[in-house]
C-alpha cells in the first residue's frame, strides 16, 4: 500500500486527520455511484431516461468535486481510497447481474448516501465549510433516488420481474447495513470515539 492509500482502521496510526479521512470517503464514495451510472447509460434506450441520467451523472461528478474542494480548503489532499463503501458493496453483494440489479443496487446506494449526509448534517459544532457542502450535495439525493426507484420499478414490471427488482433491493439492503456498520466502526476508533464533526 502506497502512503496515499488508506483504509480507516489503520489512518489512526499513520496521523491521518479523521475529517480528511471521512471526506476522502465520501468523496470516493460519489465517484463510484458516477461509475454506477456510467454503466446504465448504455443500457437505458428511453431518451428521457438519457436525459434524467446525464443531469445525475454531472450531479455525482460534481459531489465528488465539492468534496475535492472541501479537503483542499483543509490545507490536505484527497486520499486514495481503495476499500470505500461501493468496493465493499461490490465484494460482499457480488456483480450486478443486468440493468435491473444495477437500479436496485443505485436506489440503495443513493439511500445511504442522503441518509449519511443527514446523519452529518446533525452533528454538534459542524463547521459552517462543511455544513454548506453537505447541504448542497443533499439537495440533489432525493430527486436521484426518487427517478431511479421509479425507473427500476417499471422496467421490473415491463419484464414481469417486479418481485426480482424488490428482492434485489432487500439483497443489497442487507449487504449496506453490514458495510456501514463496519465503516462505522472504523470511523469511531479513528477518531478516537467520537464523530467527525
Ligand atoms: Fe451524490
Ligand atoms: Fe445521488
């Protein structure tokens, strides 16, 4: 592992600020829910759905940027992150079979995305740099989950498939909590017990 590589349970020992460490996270984080949708662009003919996929496409690069910018304001510079919430998805869920688990998997991964983000949003003495990013990056979350389930739901119904489509939800729901509790964890002991304000 290079020094820029990191994994929570071992940035305690090698100094790294938690706050760097959580936004690198999150940042990592957004980059491969843009991947994600990536790979549905070539698999979605509707040109709305196009449409609706390229605007949350540039959404996903741009909270990645804001996350970026947010780390180069703390005087560091983003960490490589190579076991982030959606590699752990990836390994624990396995491969996304077709378009409709990739759906099911992107509902779920923009969930805990506005979900973590609200969580942030609550913390105690939240510095006001942080705060206006995770505002700004929330306001687009629930639009994106709300057109992708939508979506998801009704090419599961076109395909008779509406039952695979929600199983696959629950799947991965399953997989999230396991993933989150783990990061969870990790983040506590790096920050030495407490929340990353
Ligand atoms: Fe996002
Ligand atoms: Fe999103």
């Amino acid at each position: 592992m290079s020094s820029a590589t990191i994994d929570l349970a071992t940035a305690r020992a090698e100094g790294v600020p938690a706050e760097i460490a959580v936004f690198s996270y999150y940042r990592n984080a957004e980059q491969h829910g843009a991947n994600l949708l990536f790979r549905l662009l070539k698999h979605l003919d509707d040109p709305d759905a196009q449409i609706a996929l390229s605007q949350h496409l540039a959404d996903e690069t741009r909270h990645a940027w804001l996350w970026t910018e947010r780390i180069v304001r703390a005087g560091a510079k983003p960490l490589v992150v190579c076991d982030g919430y959606q590699v752990r998805m990836g390994r624990q869920a396995g491969m996304p079979r077709d378009v409709l688990d990739l759906l099911a998997l992107t509902v779920v991964v923009e969930q805990r995305a506005l979900r973590r983000y609200q969580q942030h949003l609550r913390r105690p003495n939240l510095d006001p740099d942080t705060e206006d990013v995770l505002r700004n990056v929330t306001k687009d979350e629930a639009w994106h989950i709300d057109w992708i389930r939508k979506l998801g739901r009704a090419m599961a119904e076109e395909r008779g498939e509406a039952k695979r489509f929600d199983d696959a939800i629950a799947r991965y729901r399953a997989v999230d909590r396991e993933v989150v509790e783990h990061l969870e964890a990790a983040e506590q002991e790096l920050s030495g017990g407490a929340t990353v304000d």
